[in-house]
C-alpha cells in the first residue's frame, strides 16, 4: 500500500530540486544588504487559479519586513480587480491611498497596508490565502470582494470550475501545491488542449474566457448556487480570523447602474408596444419592466428627470435582472451585512456611501470607470471610508494628525502618467467583450479635475507603456526630471510618492519626494520625507537635508539632535 506514496513522494522531490512547477507560498523573502529582510506577494500567485497562462491575473506588490517590528501596524487587504486598483493601478488603488494617508497620520510608525488581491478571483481564492495572512500577524484585514462571484476562477458560471462542490475545489487548491500533481495536470491539458485553437487576444478578453455561463436568471439554480458559494466562504475566512482575534472589516460591494446598460437581457416583447407604454407613462410598461432588464433600464433612465425614486428602483432593478452577471447581485451585499452581525465584524456600507456622492443617489460614471471599477474619486472614497472606520475602531490611538476629507483628497497620490494610462485600459477594455454586445453608453470624463490631457510627452509615456515601448520605472524617472526642469513641483511630487510604494525600502526615493515638498515650500511633508531618507541612508546628506527641514519648521531642537548624531555616527 505504501509503495505508491513512496514513488510519488520521490517523484515530488525530484520535481522540486529540478524546479519544476511553482512554488505557491503566497509571500517570498527578499533579502537586501545592511537591510532587513522583506515579504512580498509571490507574483506567479495567480497561476494556481488559472490553467492558461495567455490570460493572468494582475496584482500589486507590497514589501513588508518579515520580522514584525513593535512600531509596525499591518493591515492586509482581500479581493479582486477593484482592490488591485483596477485600471489604474500603482498610487490608484485604495489600499496604497489608505497607506499614504495613515503614514502621514502616524509618521512615527511603520505603516504596512499589503495588498492580496488579484484579477478575476472570488471567495475560493481569499479563502485559500487566509491561513498565510493568519501567519503573517496581522492588526487588521480588509475585505472588498463579490462581484466575481460566479465568473472568477472555480466560480459556479466560470470557465475554470469544478461545480459547486466546496470539498472538491478545496482538495484541489490543496493538491496544486504538489509539484507531482501539477505535473499530472499540466500533461492532461496539454494533450487535451493541443487540437483547440485559441482566440487571439484582439478577438476575446479575460472577461469572455471566464464566462462560461453567460445566460444566469434571476433566482435561477446557478443564481443561488453563487450565492450560496460566498456565503459558505466568507463564514469560513470569518470564522479563521475571529479564532485568531484578528480585526476584520467588510466592505459591501458597488456597481454603476446608472450608466452601464444590462449586458445581456430577454427580448422585450412586443418592443413598440412598450415604447409606447413607456411615453404615456401606462402601468404596462412597468409591468414589463418587472422581468426585463433592458425594459428595466429603459424605464429607470426614462425617470431620471420626472422622478428620482422611480429611477433608482429600476435601475437597480435592470442590473439584478441582468443575465450576465459581472456585477454582483443585492444580495451578495445583505449577505454581507449579515454575515458583519453574526461574527460582531466591523462594517463599511460603501455602497450607500458611494451613492451619498452620487447625483440623485444612483451610482453612475462620476465615481465610476465602467461596470464595477471605481475611477480615481471612487478610489479615495474607500479609501477614506477605510481610513475613518479604522479610526473609530480604535486600532490606532493619538490621532492628533488626523487628515480631513477636504484635505486629504487634493493630496492623492496618483501621477498625470497613471491616469492616462488608466483611460487607455478602459478605452480597450469597452471595444472588446461583453461592451461590444449592445455599446454601452459609458463615457469616460475628467479624473479627480485633473487635466487627463496632458502634455503631449505624458500621453506618450501613458501610450508607450501600454504598448511595452517604454518601461513604467523608465516613463517614471524621466518624467520626475522634466517637473522638476519646468518648475512643475506638485506633478514632480506625485511620481515620487507613487515611485515610493514601488520601492519603500529604497532611501532615493524618499529624498525625491522631500525635494520636491522642499522646492514647494511645504516643509512639514519634506520633514516627513527627508526622515525616512536618512533612517535608510544614514548619510551626512541625509542627515543635511532632514536638519535643514526642521530648520524651515523652526525645529532648531530637532535640528541639531539630527546633525549631532550624524557626526556622532561617524559622518562629516
């Protein structure tokens, strides 16, 4: 009986010394001279929920020390595309926004916020990595996540499932990080995939590979499976952090109804009758509505401007009844609240938040990209509704630096490049599957009243780097150079932070930002800025520059301690 375990477990040892396969630890060390040791998400991560390499998954990477420090608060955050930053990534995704903020809120502690989302994943996912955030001693953990419910990886209507059999994908997470079994599983699809041709990318996108069931009613058996499917995970990752007295804070989910016309829908019969129905305003028309989603949506826009109530329950109504779920139903959402209640978990309704900040409380294209992605705007109001949430948690405490809305929001740390680049993705995103279906009428405006135009020279880095013409850290050194030559100080200090949470363990990056802040004349940021340079750097440039802020601040105290300890360490 145990010979066949022995052969594979020789086989598994084999495979491994030969680097065979991958290895799925969610984190890996990186090790650096005179520096600590870091973590970092393992970026092939997202292999072990898709088959197909052609299409993977995006993810942030977030270093944070292995050795946890007394000073260190670490949050962790869990979802999908949305929690990545989705389409533009970098400085613009929330959990980055929420690190920016809580630093300067706290500049005294080492603020981590890890991002573990990837594209296109659902609760199966956050499941599988809960244990390894568990190890890694979390303060707290946010969680945004429900519209991939059925279409992510191993979802009920995706590409890549196995049904609605939790032990089964449970086994099989387990299985995947055997090198032995992802041997057997490479072998079986190559051979079953050899005589399929695939669709080229200019034809198809991620979105249309994982929809398998593209038709899903209302109520109907798939419909409840997916709801089900979230529930029992999500009692499941509740349930593991609370056994460790970890902080958890659940987000509901958002979705643009206003601007984003149902995907697929049921013919509405007798169409002209309907129109018609519709002018008059006759209680056919409703009655219709009531099962269509187009109908929905027809009539739900017809009372945008008679009647605001009337609007937002139809609309509503059109994205519940879209066959085509890429947006999560309501009731992912009041699952969600009730799931807060039975495990005495924190709550986030960023749903009602984002409708407070929307025009007649109809979630539409100012806070939105497309179906579910928040723009910029939308980005920061998570991130402050996190951020205020945390606050009256209690989980950190002197809050006499605290950054108010009106503040925080014009100190976003997005780059002009970013956002460019950001609109180029959606601008293809929208021309491939499932916009393509019916055009939806989205437009993409203005960000945050940035000048999304630009400089010629920064739509072209934008395109450029869309193109794989120019490498982002390339496109990001150039363009500090050309602020800081036309005097452009606040652009120049929006690369440099974003540059930061790329490379926080690197001293350079930090001096750029304090330069700029220097230059500008906010002299208590470049204090900030010029503090970390010389905890990194340890230099008597380091320290010249971090005196000199304080002497601007009048902080002749802090000062001298600064110079004296340079010259006590040895520097000049």
């Amino acid at each position: 009986i145990s010979i066949p375990f022995i052969i594979i477990l020789i086989f598994e040892m084999i495979l491994r010394i030969t680097n065979y396969g991958e290895d799925y630890h969610l984190f890996h060390r990186i090790s650096m001279e005179n520096k600590p040791d870091y973590l970092v998400m393992n970026k092939n991560m997202a292999k072990k929920y898709f088959r197909d390499n052609d299409y993977r998954s995006d993810n942030q990477s977030d270093l944070f020390l292995k050795t946890k420090t007394d000073s260190t608060f670490r949050v962790f955050v869990q979802g999908a595309s949305t929690v990545v930053g989705f389409p533009f990534y970098k400085g613009g995704s929330f959990p980055r926004m929420l690190k920016h903020r809580l630093s300067f809120t706290f500049p005294n502690k080492n603020i981590e916020v890890i991002n573990t989302g990837m594209t296109a994943v659902n609760s199966y996912t956050l499941l599988d990595l809960t244990n390894d955030i568990i190890k890694q001693k979390p303060d707290l953990v946010i969680i945004y996540a429900g519209h991939n419910e059925y279409y992510g990886a191993l979802g009920v209507g995706s590409s890549i499932t196995y049904g609605s059999y939790p032990l089964v994908i449970q086994s099989y997470l387990t299985l995947k990080k055997l090198r032995f079994f992802q041997l057997l599983e490479n072998t079986y699809y190559k051979i079953a995939s050899s005589n399929i041709q695939k669709p080229s990318n200019r034809t198809t996108s991620l979105m249309e590979v994982m929809a398998k069931e593209q038709h899903i009613p209302y109520n109907s058996e798939v419909y409840l499976d997916g709801i089900n499917q979230y529930k029992n995970n999500l009692k499941k990752i509740l349930s593991k952090y609370s056994n460790h007295d970890i902080p958890v804070i659940l987000s509901t989910v958002v979705s643009n109804e206003k601007d984003i016309i149902p995907f697929i829908s049921d013919t509405i019969p007798n169409i002209d009758e309907f129109n018609e129905a519709l002018e008059k305003e006759k209680p056919e028309a409703k009655k219709i509505a009531n099962k269509n989603a187009h109908a929905a949506y027809s009539l739900g826009s017809f009372y945008l401007q008679k009647n605001k109530d009337t609007a937002k329950k139809y609309l509503h109504l059109a994205k519940e009844l879209d066959l085509l779920r890429f947006r999560a139903p309501e009731k992912i959402n009041e699952l969600i609240i009730e799931l807060s209640k039975e495990y005495n978990t924190s709550l986030v309704d960023m749903k009602s938040i984002f409708e407070m900040h929307s025009k007649n409380g109809i979630v539409g294209k100012e806070l939105m990209t497309e179906h579910v992605h928040p723009n910029i705007e939308g980005q920061f109001l998570m991130a402050d509704a996190f951020y205020n949430k945390i606050k009256d948690l209690k989980l950190l405490s002197n809050w006499h630096n605290y950054i108010p809305y009106e503040e925080a929001i014009q100190d976003i740390p997005v780059s002009l490049i970013d956002s460019i680049q950001g609109i180029i993705l959606i601008d293809k995103l929208k021309i491939s599957w499932p916009y393509n279906i019916n055009h939806s009428i989205l437009v993409n405006d203005s960000i945050n009243n940035k000048n999304i135009k630009g400089k010629y020279t920064e739509t072209k880095f934008a395109q450029d780097i869309n193109r794989n013409i120019m490498k982002w850290d390339d496109a990001m050194a150039i363009a500090y150079k050309m602020y800081e030559a036309d005097k452009d100080f606040e652009k120049g200090l929006d690369i440099a932070q974003t540059l930061i949470f790329e490379y926080p363990e690197q001293a350079t990056v930090y001096k750029m930002a304090g330069d700029m802040c220097m230059k500008k004349g906010d002299y208590k940021k470049a204090a900030f800025y010029f503090y970390r340079y010389n905890y990194f750097e340890e230099s008597s440039k380091s320290a010249e520059e971090l005196a000199k802020a304080y002497i601007k601040l009048d902080k002749l105290n802090q000062a001298e301690k600064t110079l004296a300890e340079a010259k006590k360490n040895g520097l000049n």
